[in-house]
C-alpha cells in the first residue's frame, strides 16, 4: 500500500488517511483482496474520459482524472 504521504489530499475535506486508489479494468485476485479490506475501490472495466482516480472513505468525494494517451 501507498504511504499516507505519496497519496494526494482530498479536495473537498483536505485528508489523506482515507482516501484510496480507483482501480479500472478487470480486477486481479489481489485486486479483489484490497477491495475487501478497503485499499482500493474496484471501478469496472470501462473508463471514461474524466474518470476519478481517487476515491475519499471520509467524505465519499471522487476526485483526480484519469490520464488519457493524446494522438
């Protein structure tokens, strides 16, 4: 797991201790443990153009964007 400190803050309350990763595409077993203990949120397989990438536990705030591959 990420240290507190490498996780950005979240916007909207300012915290880091709870916020977590977003996880898109098809979960591995791994993926499927985090989920469980809350590490992680599983998103689904399609990501959209403007999908969050973090998610907030303490005020249920999807923040960040996903980085999409310019042609």
């Amino acid at each position: 797991m990420t240290e507190s400190s490498d996780k950005p803050s979240c916007p909207l309350c300012g915290q880091k201790d709870q916020v977590i990763p977003i996880v898109y595409g098809d979960p591995k077993p791994e993926d499927m443990e985090k989920a469980e203990r809350g590490e992680i949120m599983l998103a689904g397989v399609l990501r959209y153009a403007d999908a969050p990438t973090h998610y907030c536990r303490r005020c249920a705030h999807y923040f960040g964007k996903v980085k999409t591959e310019s042609r």
